[in-house]
C-alpha cells in the first residue's frame, strides 16, 4: 500500500511538471512567432522609411515645397500602414523584449521624420512630438506602444549622415546659407549627443555612431569653410566624382 501511494505522488508531480512546461513552451513558441511579425513589420518600416530619405534628397532649389510635401504625405502613409501593424503587435505587452527585433525600423523611421520636420521648419523634431503621433494607433484601454530614448537618440546619430549629403547637395546647387543652417543643426546635435552618451549603459552601437557623427560634421564644415575660402565659382564642381578634386579631399558621396 505505501508503495502504491509513492507510485501516485510521483504521477501527481510528473502531470503538475508537465502542464507547467507545456505552458512554458506555448508561451516561448507564442513569443517567437510574435517575433517573426515583429521582425516583418520593422523591415517593411525601415524599406518603406529609406523611401521617404530618398524622396527628400530629390529637393532642388525649383521643386522644394513639391518634394516635401510628397515626403511628409509619404511618411503618414509609413505611419497608418506600417507602423500602425508593428504597433498593434507590440500594445500592451513588455515591448522590451522584442527591441532587438523592432529597433532598426523605428531607428529609420525616427531618422526619416526627422529629417521631414527640419527640411520643413527648420527645427528638431522631439520625441514628445513623435510619440504623440502614434498614440491614435493604440488600443486606449491597453498601455501604448511609444518610442524609446534609446532608439530615439540612435535615429538622430543616422540623422546627422542624411543632413550631411543634403548640404553637399544644396551647396552644389548653391544653397550655401541652407547648408550653413544644416551645419549649425548636426553641429549642435553632436555637441549634445556627446554629453549623452558616456551616460548610456549600451553605448556600443552610439560609440561607432558619434565616430560617424564627427566625421559629417566635419565634411559638412570643410564644404561651406572651401566654398567661402575658394569663391562661389567652385560650387558647381562640388561633390565631383574627380578623385583628385582639393574642395573636399574625398570622392563622390554616395
């Protein structure tokens, strides 16, 4: 009889450890396909987000407010149709364990809004201002989903290598003073990003970041400082695909 009963107490666990495992596994499997969505949603957000740069570098001192105008139609569509999607998937969830899987979209997307909203107006786009935009994609009666400092801080260091080809490209046109005006905003971004991000407890992908920041800061003011040095006559053979070219000491910009 004691045996009997030893026989059904290690049944009893035996079932109890295995409804506790099964609800493990149902949840980890559950979790990788809202992974898989994740990573869908993020990847159409970062294509569908280079489109809105692209659209923006198509600016010319003739099509400006046309360009824009199409940029920011084509930045809400990226909203409403994509985001909208990586939002309903992460609302009311603990979104931070599936950052890795969502953070290279919403980097793009921050860079791609950013650059909309100085090209516009001329000033930085907080992330305040950004995260309201996207509280009318949430569910109210579930914690919305919201941009993070992190991904935030990232998107603006990216921000600063788009800001640099568009002040080649103004200069070429010659747009100095806008490019002058692009120079001071990414210069007063690296100064402020510089005293972030020593503070920053993942701070490996900003360190190649601020390395890349600098380096557009400085062909930005190498351009405009060659162009005042060297005569307005020089500013149509800037961005040359001629190697040998002194203005800015580099090849062609891609």
């Amino acid at each position: 009889m004691k045996k009997a009963r030893t026989m059904s107490t290690e049944t009893d666990t035996e079932l109890s450890m295995k409804d506790g495992f099964s609800k493990y596994a149902d949840y980890l499997n559950n979790l990788n396909d809202k992974r898989e969505r994740v990573v869908k949603a993020s990847r159409d957000i970062t294509m569908n987000s280079k489109k809105v740069i692209f659209q923006v570098h198509r600016m010319s001192k003739q099509n400006k407010e046309e360009v824009l105008d199409k940029a920011v139609k084509d930045l809400a569509a990226v909203t409403d149709q994509y985001l909208s999607r990586l939002v309903k998937e992460l609302q009311g969830t603990d979104f931070w364990k599936l950052r890795r899987a969502y953070s290279p979209g919403v980097q793009e997307y921050v860079e791609a809004a950013t650059l909309c909203n100085f090209c516009k107006t001329g000033t930085l786009l907080t992330l305040d201002e950004m995260n309201a935009t996207l509280l009318p994609l949430s569910d109210p009666s579930v914690e919305p989903l919201q941009i993070n400092i992190l991904d935030y801080i990232l998107g603006l260091a990216d921000l600063t290598g788009e800001l640099m080809r568009l002040a080649i490209g103004r200069i070429s046109e010659g747009e100095l003073d806008f490019a002058e005006k692009i120079c001071s905003f990414v210069r007063e971004i690296y100064r402020n990003l510089t005293l972030i991000a020593p503070e920053m407890d993942d701070s490996s992908d900003m360190k190649q970041k601020m390395e890349t920041m600098l380096q557009s800061v400085m062909k930005i003011e190498n351009a405009c400082f060659s162009v005042h040095v060297r005569g307005s006559e020089y500013i149509p053979l800037l961005g040359s695909a001629d190697t040998s070219y002194p203005l800015l000491g580099m090849p062609d910009i891609e």
